[in-house]
C-alpha cells in the first residue's frame, strides 16, 4: 500500500463490496507483522476477511506540479506519479486501452484513423490491415514495425531485447481477437511507454485495466 493513493476495502479479489476510492493518508508500524492504514472519509466497520489493494492514481494530481515535468512528491523514489511536458501520468499506474486498434489471430494489427467509427474486433474497413505482422511471442522488442502509411502505429516484429537494451519495455503476444493495452507503471518489467499486453479480450474488466479520456464532450 502506498500513502496518496486510492483503494477499495473489499470482500473478494478486484471487488469493490464496502467502499472505493479512499486515499491512504497514514500507515503506522505496530510491529514486525502488523500496521495500521488511516484513510480520509467517515469511519467504517472492518470486518474479519476483509482487505484492501491499491488502485491507480486518481487524476488530476499535476494541478500541484508547477513545471511542465514533475511529480507531486518526488521525482526519483519510483512511487509517486508524475506529469511529463504536460501529459499527466504518461504511464497511467494501470494498463490503457488502446482504441482505434484490433489485433486478429494471425498476429495482424488493424488501425483506424477516425474514432467514430471504432468498432471492436472489426476486420475490414474503416479499419486498415498494417503493413507487417506481429511478433508471435512474449520478451522484449528488438526491432518495431513500421507502415508508411500509418507510421504512429509500431508494434514489435523482431524480440531479442533486454530489460536494460533496445525498448527495455515488455510484450505480451495476443492469443485471439484482442484489442491492446499498454503503458502500465506497476508491472516492473512490463511496464513504459514502448509496453504492449495484446492477451486481453475487448471485454476483458479488471481492476488493472483503465483508459484514458483523450478529448472531453461538448
């Protein structure tokens, strides 16, 4: 658990039974073997069986940062989020869904270049087939594909990298009809800006999962 960050108290894995979204404002250390964590809001009953987990950050936090780059807390401890030339949270703390791209058995990327017509686990136009075919295993990339014609799309073709060579960042191999997800701050090894996990379904909704709010409604 970490101080600042929101969580359930729940009753089962990825449920959200009591409450969610408090933030830990305190964890005090009995002794070897126990803590006590002190959260904002009113007061609760903890039952036995009960328990908590960490959440990804809430947003907004960067209204505190006065640069363009920072973090809130610090900028070097690796358990504070931080804002990046303006984009808050570049990582996310949980993995994005990525929209606009479906990933078909065969290893195949599809794009779409127009969110109005997004559509999951759609295989034709709109969407456009990418001009290579995915790497068909997990590890670290080496070399990432490139589409002339949609060149913001890159996902790796080649593995043989590193955790400290070439992207450093992890891929996840699709194992179906998937759509991807990627930049998750928790996952260690699987984790930065170059990070793909394909194995999750469209329908896929677990507390690691998020997205991210790219334009607000009129």
């Amino acid at each position: 658990m970490r101080l600042g960050k929101p969580f359930p108290l729940v009753l089962s894995q990825g449920g959200n039974e009591v409450f969610y979204g408090r933030t830990i404002t305190g964890i005090t250390t009995y002794d070897g073997s126990n803590k006590a964590i002190a959260f904002n809001g009113a007061a609760v009953n903890i039952a036995i069986g009960n328990y908590l987990y960490n959440t990804g950050w809430i947003s907004g936090f960067s209204a505190s940062i006065a640069a363009k780059s920072g973090s809130p807390v610090s900028n070097s401890d690796g358990l504070h989020p931080c804002m990046y030339r303006g984009v808050e949270n570049p990582w996310g703390s949980v993995y994005q869904f990525i929209d606009g791209v479906n990933i078909a058995p065969d290893y195949q990327a599809w794009v779409c270049r127009t969110p109005a017509s997004y559509a999951s686990n759609l295989f034709a136009a709109p969407y456009v087939q990418l001009g290579y075919a995915n790497a068909n295993a997990d590890g670290y990339p080496e070399v990432m594909g490139l589409y002339p014609n949609n060149p913001f799309a890159e996902f790796p073709i080649t593995l043989g990298g590193t955790s400290s060579t070439y992207y450093s960042d992890y891929y996840i191999e699709q194992r179906a009809e998937n759509c991807p997800f990627g930049r998750v701050l928790e996952q260690r090894c699987a984790c930065g800006l170059s990070c793909w996990c394909l194995n999750n379904a469209s329908s896929v909704a677990v507390v690691s999962l998020s997205g991210r709010l790219v334009k607000a409604g009129a």
